[in-house]
C-alpha cells in the first residue's frame, strides 16, 4: 500500500504554498483522483483538499459575462435557472455527463481537470507502453483496441480523447480559466489544453502548484439559443462517442446567420473548435442542406487509427444536427 499525506487547506493562499511540494495533487470531489490513485496511475505523496475554500462554489449571471467557481458543483450549475435561462448549453453539457451521484460530488475545476479515460493509460499493472503515463515507452492504443480513441488533434505519439463534455461548451464559447499561484493568470480555455504532440504526458498550462479558481464565459448573444448533443453507446452514464456545442444568433430575418459557434467532444484530443464550419456559415441563410455541407469540415484532417474510423463519419452529423435544433430547422 502507498502512503500519502492528507491536508485540508483553510484558504486559496495556504492551499497554493501547500501545493508547492512536489508531488502535491489537490482534491476537490475526488471522482477523477481517488479512481487514478486506486488503479496507480496517480501516485500523489501529498493530497490538498480544497474542498472547504470559502467562497469558490458560486454562480454569477450578469449581462457581459457567466462567472463560475471552481468548486461549484457540477449538479448546482446544471440546475442553476440562471444558467439555464441564459446559456442551456453550459447545463446539458454537465447534466449528460457522469451520472447524478458523480455531479452531486465533481466539482468544474476537477471536471476540467478530468484525464483520459483510455483503457491502455488507465491499466499500468498490463501496460507499460503509454507515452501519456510514462514518456517514451510508446502508445498500446495505436495497434490495440482504439473505438473509443480520438481522430482529431492526435499524434504518432498518443491518440487519447479528452473525456469530458463541459469543457467543449467552453471552447464554443471562448470561456476564460482563472488560475491562482504565484501569480493570477487568466487563460483562454482553448489554449488551456495542450495538443499531445510528442509530450502527451502534459495536457494542460496549468504550472505545479497553480490551482484553478474559476471561469468566466462571455455572454454573447449566441449563448441564448445553444444547445449540447450527446451521442453515446447508452442514454447514461457513459462519455461521447461524438458530441457537439453550438450556439447561433441571427439576424433580425431569423434566418441569417449572425455568429455561430460549435465545438466537438468525444472524438479529438483536447475539446475541438471548428472554426472553418463557423465561417462557411457566418452571413448565410441556412437550411438544412447547406448546414450538412458546412459540417463536413468538421473532420477536415481527421485520422482514423482503425476501430474508430466510425467517428470520421458520425461527427458532420452530430454537428448538422445540433445546428438543426438550434435553428429551429426540422
Ligand atoms: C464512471 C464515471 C463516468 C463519468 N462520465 C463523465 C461524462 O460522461 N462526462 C464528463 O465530462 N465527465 C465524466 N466523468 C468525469 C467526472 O466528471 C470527473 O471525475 C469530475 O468532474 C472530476 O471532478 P472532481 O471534483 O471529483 O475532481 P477530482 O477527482 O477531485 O480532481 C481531478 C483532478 O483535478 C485536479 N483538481 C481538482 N480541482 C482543481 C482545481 N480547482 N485546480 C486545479 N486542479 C484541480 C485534481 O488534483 C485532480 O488531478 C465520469 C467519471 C466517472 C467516474
Ligand atoms: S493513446 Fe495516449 S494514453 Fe492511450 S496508451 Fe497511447 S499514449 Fe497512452
């Protein structure tokens, strides 16, 4: 049995200083942590428990910007009527994630911090060779079994999917994380995670120590009429096999686009804007037809590593079909 230090931290400064120490992890709702400490991926020597910070689990709606705490649970904010009046996409996307017990627990800090859930990464007694858990040993997943590995943003290096929904609504919508250290920083979620490249063993700009605080969403006119479309192998309880957030606001025509924003979960290594889809789309009438020919960009420069060559067809669907809802298009 491995031993490790438990610490509840008072406050965001003692919990930083805390986290200083090498191999410091911080617990928020544990759902992620405690499994990969259970299956020895993670081996912490020290564990933070920020879960009683005061002042880190509220939900602020104005007029310019969505401000979330970090260790706002995932069922609060899913359930906030605020949230779901103003921006229905930032609900869905964590009330279809996880089940309701887990949401009652994670927190949105957690949940972005959230690792891939590849069975290769995820089982170091029978892998050894996982670049992401131990750099330079190699990749099992490219020629074992990768259904559920990603066909976007990959590398010869790592072919892991970012597991989680909330973030992907983020990288629609350009959403800001607020970290604290030894400095405040803000970062655009979209460069907050890293592609694997030939380091996939780093996933995210978050420096040792740094904790996440919060996040702030612009609130842009398109976050009203947005949606998040889920498809899985089963209704609950399980991740994206191809999911999509988008949000559109028209023109007073109601027909013209006026900004549109879309984002895929499920299928790429770290939540995936399509901006190319977005501009073929900006300043035209759509229907449905037109929305189906815009959303084949969605894989443009898409790679299939084998049983997940479904995902390169699934994903333009998934994308026109969200857009269908949003536009009201039958
Ligand atoms: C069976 C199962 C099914 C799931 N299904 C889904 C799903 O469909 N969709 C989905 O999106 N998610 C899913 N999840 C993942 C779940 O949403 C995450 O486990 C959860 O959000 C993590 O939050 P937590 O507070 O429990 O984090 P923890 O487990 O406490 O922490 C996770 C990681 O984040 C770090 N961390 C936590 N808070 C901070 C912070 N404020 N700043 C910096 N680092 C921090 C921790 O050190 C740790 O490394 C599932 C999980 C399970 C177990
Ligand atoms: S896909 Fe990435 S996480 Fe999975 S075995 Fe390969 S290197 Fe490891």
């Amino acid at each position: 049995m491995r031993t490790f230090d438990y610490l509840r931290a008072e406050n965001v400064t003692s919990a930083i200083a805390e986290a200083a120490k090498p191999e410091t992890r911080y617990l928020a709702g544990g759902t992620t942590l405690v499994d990969l400490m259970k299956l020895n991926v993670e081996r912490p020597e020290h564990l933070v428990d920020i879960t009683r910070l005061p002042g880190l689990d509220t939900i602020e709606v104005s007029t310019d910007v969505i401000r979330i705490g970090a260790l706002a649970k995932m069922s609060k904010v899913a359930a906030d009527t605020d949230i779901i009046g103003a921006a229905p996409v930032l609900s869905e996307s964590l009330w279809r994630a996880a089940s309701a017990q887990l949401r009652n627990m994670a927190s949105i800090g957690g949940n972005l911090m959230q690792r891939t859930r590849c069975i290769y990464f995820r089982d170091p007694g029978a892998y050894s060779n996982c670049n992401k858990r131990n750099p330079g040993s190699g990749c099992a997943a490219l020629e074992g079994v990768n259904r559920n590995h990603a066909v976007l943003g990959t590398s010869d290096a790592c072919i892991a999917i970012y597991p989680g929904d909330f973030a992907v609504s983020l990288v629609a919508f350009d959403a800001t994380v607020l970290i604290s250290g030894s400095i405040e920083r803000r970062v655009p979620i979209d460069e907050f995670y890293l592609l694997p490249g030939q380091t996939p063993n780093l996933e995210h700009q978050l420096a040792p120590g740094e904790m996440i605080v919060g996040i702030e969403i612009p609130h842009v006119a398109a976050l009203k009429r947005s949606h998040y479309l889920k498809v899985r192998d089963r209704a609950s309880y399980e991740f994206a096999a191809a999911s999509a957030a988008v949000g559109i606001e028209f023109e007073a025509d109601g027909r013209t686009v006026r900004d549109v924003r879309i984002a895929v979960g499920g299928v790429a290594t770290k939540p995936w804007r399509l901006r190319a889809v977005e501009d073929a789309l900006k300043g035209k009438s759509i229907d449905e037809a037109m929305l189906r020919t815009a959303a084949a960009a969605a894989v443009d420069g898409a790679k299939s590593s084998g049983h997940n060559a479904f995902k390169i067809e699934l994903t333009p669907k998934v994308v026109a079909r969200a857009l269908m809802t949003v536009g009201d298009i039958a």
